[in-house]
C-alpha cells in the first residue's frame, strides 16, 4: 500500500471515531441548550401570565390546555409553599403545520405556583421541543455529511501536498533504485530543504559509500586470491611438465606424477569457476551489448562438433526466431556453451542433442540417463547426480547465477525422457 | 633470439627459463620493475614476457614504456588475473598477447614461437621439419610438396605440435588450447586420443618425417623420424 493510500486510512478511520464522538456530544449539548431556551422562555410566559392575571382574573379560568399554553389550578396553601418550579418534558396530542390530524408531540412544561388576591394556583405552560428524532435523523446526515466531505477533502489534499512534499523522497528512491555497486558513477543525490529527507539522504550515502569501499576491497581481494593462488598452480604444473619432460622416469613414477598432474589440472578448473562466479556475483561483467543468441548458440554447437560426432551424439539447431538479447558476450557464451556441453557430455552412445532458439528462450534438450535429476538441486553448487563423474559441479551453478544477474529464468525439466533446459530471457 | 622473461615469483621464473633454455634461446630475466625497465631502456629483446604485478610497479607502465619506444609489440603479458580491463589495456598498450596464469609449458612455448614468427621479417610463415612444411597462412599441409588434407582441428593440433617440437604437450595443455578451456570431463582423453590416432595415420600413410611419440600416457611429443 502506497504512504498515501495508508495516510488516507489511518485519517479516515480515526475521523470517523472522531466525528461520531462528537456528533454524541454535539447532540446532547445541543438538546440541552434548547431545552434551557425553551425553559427561559416558559419563565417570561410565566412572569407575564401572573401579572396579567392581576389584571385578569379570568384568565385563572383556563383550567384546560384546549384554549391556550397554559393551564391555572388552585391549590392549597400548604402545598403552594413546597412548590418548586419543576420543568419536565413529557407529551401531548398536537397539530402542526406538517400534521393531518394531532399528534403525540415532545412538549416542556413548566409546572409553578403563585399567589393572588390570598388564594394560591398552580401554573402550568407548555411549549413545543423540537422533535428528538427528528433531531437525531438530521444530525445523522449531517455527520455523514461531514464525514464523507472531509475524507474527500483529505484525499485531495494528501494528494497535493503529500505529493508535493514526498517528491524529493520518491527521486531519490528511483536514483536508488537504479543503482549499481562498482557500475553507477554518481551517488543518488535530491536538493531538498526537509530535515528528514536530508537526513536520509546522508545516511544512505554514507551506508554506499561503505559499500563501496567494502566492494573495491573485495574486487582487490578476489584479484589478490586469484594471484595468489594461480601462480602457485602454475608454478606446480609447470615443475612437472619439465619433469616429464626430462624423461629418466619409471613407468610407474610417470603414473604418479600424470596423477598429480591431473589433480592440479582439476584445482585450476575449480579456482577458475570459482573466481568466475564471485565475480559474476559480484556483477564485475556489465559490458552489455545487443547480441544474437543464435550466433552464440552455432558457435557454441561448431566447437563441440567433433566432440559430439566422437561421442556418437546428433548435435542439431533450430531456430525459430531470431534471438537478440542485451548481455555481455563472454557470459553468453559461458551459459550456452555450459548447458550444451552438458547435454553433450552427459549423453549416451547414438543419442541427440536438440537446440531450439525461439523468440524469448532458448532450450537445451538431450538424451541421456533415463531418470530426471533433481531439479532444485541441479543448480545448486557442488551437486553432482550420482552419475556424474569428473565434474567440478559449478557449471549449472554458473549458468544459474549469470541467469539471475540479468533476471532471465533458467528450469530443468524432464519430459518424454529427454533432459531439457530452458532460458528465458523475457518473462 | 634475444628474450627477457619479466617476473617476480623466482619459481615460476626459473621454470620459464629452463624450459625456453631448451629452445635455444638467449634468455634474461628481471624480477622487479627497477631492473625490468634499466634492462628495457638499454636492450632489444625479440619477445618480452611480462608479468603485470611486480614489486616497484605495475607492468602496464614499462608497457607503456615500450610502446614509447616502438617495441611494444613482442611483449606477451603474464598475469594471473584474468581481468578483462587488464587484458584490454594490455593489448591496446600494443601488447602482442595475453597469457592467464595458470598456463601449461607447451603453450607458454608455443605462444612465445607465434610472436617470433609473426615479427620475423622475411614475410615467409611456415614452418618446416624434415619432408614436411606446415603453411600457417594457407592453411596447408604438404609432404614432400604434396598437399595433405588435414581438418580444421588436425590442422590446430600438428601446428601446436610444431610449435612444441621435440617437447612434451600434454593431453590438457593439448584440449585447452584446441579446444578451450574448461573441457574438464574424464571421457575427453580418449576423444584426444582418437584425434591423434587418426592424425598419426595420416602422418604415415603421406610418408612424412614426423611422428607423434606417447609420452607415459600423460601428452605426447613430436619428433622427427
């Protein structure tokens, strides 16, 4: 979920809490504040209909509602004295303007006493209240109302401003993004005046520069190892060469040497595909150019011609399309000519090797051992099926590590008793 | 034929100069960047092998060096780092070859002969032995002048073998360089050695002079009959 889209929720679920607390609130203090209108209101009635009764006395007549808004009783003295003015809201038949017929209508009543001429009277006044649900129906809407209009306004403000103020972040993301240790000259670099951004920035320099340096040290390191090591080999293999070469040996000592011989050979392989790999890993080769597959893949097959025709194996290409990929050519070549050479090796006497090059992907397919390999582990380094013998075991290891530099996949499978390995180059 | 070997691993040195002593050669050698570049400014060599990391300097300078005074281009550098850039710069610098540490005798050989060949000055680019001529720009093989029909990889290989004459090449040195590293599977050998058997038969079958030796099942040596 985007910064934004998460801002958006967060803001519409707690003004949504918000707002429905207030609105209670809001309610509650609003009924009251009409209720204590409506009582001050009910008190000047009251003051007024005791002084016009001075001058009226018929209106101590008015023993019913019927006539008027409010009614006059008298009471006993006692009574009149523990009077209280009480105000309560209770309900009665009315007919307003919205009505057909009466209607039980919320009233306040102001129930009160008062003294004329020595006898005592209870005084009652109504006074219509607003209607509570019709009330709590109105605010309903109105809270929606709000709601949804200052989501909406959120949204686009967030929009705006969220967009405008998380600028420099996002280009310096996509700077980031795009940045290659050991291959992107310049740092991901934002002008910005935001302390955070800033803040950032500084820390993922300083992080890439520390990577940077740690990278150098190590392309130091494997160029100091290969050294290291390959001068020692060279030294070995070539003390024995002129050894042989001297002549004077026993068959047997010449067995013995030929053996070391040939271990030092496999050390060599090893340290080669080794160095290989931590520097495909290393992503040391970028030098990408547009290449053909297809040209790869018939040069490829031309070396291992006489190879495959001694090993009794058709070697045959088709292509379907042709194939052009943005890669470096050694590695294309490392990866094709691994995979082929696999094909050709692990194969049996008069079988077939079957190279399809079509518009995204290439495919390897060749007889062999009738039993699929394990296709987790054949890529994997150092596996070795049981069969294999003689291998270093880093060849597919190879293959794999190449492929997912440049994001191409590259599947084992095992179909109509063939082995096939396919590339792809596109997904 | 003058050559300098430039190197600082004294092992590896002395293992050059033994086997190019073999070849005739007058040989020198330095072992630091000092001694390589007096022994340049003074002398002329008709091949150099250079190493690229030296104690003092960097052999791309005395490169550099060379190249500044025309001589740049019978300098074949040894490096064990097989770094592309390197490589480049090296041959950009007018550097003739690259050779990667490890390497096999034979083609330390028979490299340093293709680069005496290639600025030997009487144009001519064959080699011959006994009744034979091999023609490295026509790509021929004749026996007492008549032409005898090798394939692509036959022809590669009895090259490789002149150029190792009398000299042991074994069988990986022979796959390496015929064809490309990494053939590291146990059934090449005898790919190898049907190679040579037909090789051989049409050595004597066209009556040449030539014969390719078993060396203790380990490479082969050819000689003259």
């Amino acid at each position: 979920m985007k910064l934004l889209n998460q801002s958006i929720k967060y803001f519409s679920i707690s003004l949504l809490i918000i707002i429905s607390l207030w609105a209670v609130v809001f309610y509650f203090n609003m009924l009251s504040e009409i209720k204590s209108s409506v009582d001050e209101g009910l008190e000047n009635y009251k003051r007024q209909i005791v002084y016009r009764a001075e001058n009226d006395s018929t209106l101590l007549q008015q023993h019913t509602f019927e006539e008027g808004f409010f009614t006059i009783h008298e009471i006993l003295q006692e009574k009149a004295m523990r009077f209280k003015d009480r105000y309560i809201d209770t309900m009665m038949y009315m007919q307003d303007a919205d009505d057909e017929e009466p209607e039980l209508e919320p009233v306040r009543m102001l129930t009160t006493a008062f003294e004329h001429e020595e006898k005592y009277y209870e005084l009652s006044i109504i006074n219509s209240m607003v209607e509570e649900d019709d009330l709590v129906k109105e605010m309903l809407w109105e809270t929606i109302f709000l709601y949804v209009f200052l989501v909406v306004g959120i949204i686009l403000l967030n929009n705006i401003v969220l967009r405008r103020l998380w600028k420099p972040f996002y280009d310096f993301l996509s700077q980031l993004k795009s940045y290659r240790l050991g291959n992107s000259k310049q740092l991901p670099r934002v002008e910005t005046t935001t302390k955070e951004f800033n803040d950032l920035q500084q820390a993922v320099t300083t992080l890439l520069l520390h990577s940077i340096e740690s990278y150098e040290h190590q392309k130091q390191f494997i160029g100091n190892a290969s050294h290291e090591l390959q001068t020692p080999l060279a030294i070995a293999t070539n003390k024995l060469e002129l050894l042989i070469e001297q002549g004077n040996l026993k068959e047997q000592d010449a067995g013995s040497i030929s053996e070391v011989l040939e271990i030092i050979q496999r050390l060599v392989r090893l340290n080669k595909s080794l160095l290989l790999l931590t520097k495909i890993e290393n992503k040391q080769f970028l030098d990408n150019q547009l290449i053909s597959i297809n040209e790869i893949a018939k040069q490829s097959c031309e070396d291992l011609e006489e190879m495959a025709s001694f090993k009794q194996v058709t070697l045959s290409i088709v292509e379907r399309a042709e194939l052009k990929v943005e890669m470096d050519t050694s590695l294309a070549a490392i990866i094709v000519s691994n995979l082929l050479r696999n094909a050709v090796f692990h194969n049996h006497d008069h079988g077939s090797v079957e190279v399809v090059v079509s518009e995204q992907s290439i495919r390897i397919i060749n007889t062999g051992h009738p039993f699929p390999l394990d296709a987790e582990k054949v890529f994997t380094r150092f596996y070795k099926s049981e069969l294999e013998q003689g291998g270093s075991g880093l060849g597919l290891a190879i293959v794999k590590a190449i492929c997912s530099m440049y994001g191409y996949s590259v599947v084992y499978a095992f179909e109509e008793q063939k082995h096939c390995f396919e590339i792809q180059f596109r997904s | 034929m003058k050559i300098l070997v430039v190197e600082d691993e004294k092992e590896l040195l002395k293992n050059i100069v033994d086997s190019l002593t073999k070849e005739h050669f007058v040989i020198e050698s330095a072992v630091d960047f000092r001694s390589a570049s007096d022994k340049i400014g003074l002398y002329d060599y008709d091949c150099i092998l250079l190493d690229i990391m030296l104690p003092g300097g960097n052999g791309l300078e005395l490169l550099e060096q060379l190249k500044q005074s025309g001589k740049a281009d019978n300098v074949i550098i040894i490096s064990a780092k097989d770094s592309l850039d390197d490589k480049l710069k090296g041959l950009e610098l007018g550097a003739d070859d690259y050779l990667t540490k490890p390497f096999h005798i034979a083609e330390l050989n028979a490299r340093v002969k293709a680069v005496l060949r290639r600025n030997k000055q009487d144009g001519k680019n064959t080699i011959e032995l006994g009744n034979a001529v091999l023609d490295l720009q026509d790509r021929l093989f004749l026996v007492n002048g008549e032409p005898v029909p090798l394939n692509r990889k036959e022809f590669d290989i009895l090259n490789y073998f002149l150029f190792n004459k009398n000299r042991l090449v074994t069988k990986t040195a022979l796959a390496e360089h015929v064809w490309g590293d990494n053939i590291d599977q146990a059934d090449n050998f005898d790919f190898i050695y049907y190679q040579i058997k037909n090789l051989r038969k049409k050595l004597t079958d066209s009556n040449s002079e030539l014969e390719i030796e078993a060396v203790y099942g380990i490479g082969y040596k050819l000689v003259e009959k």
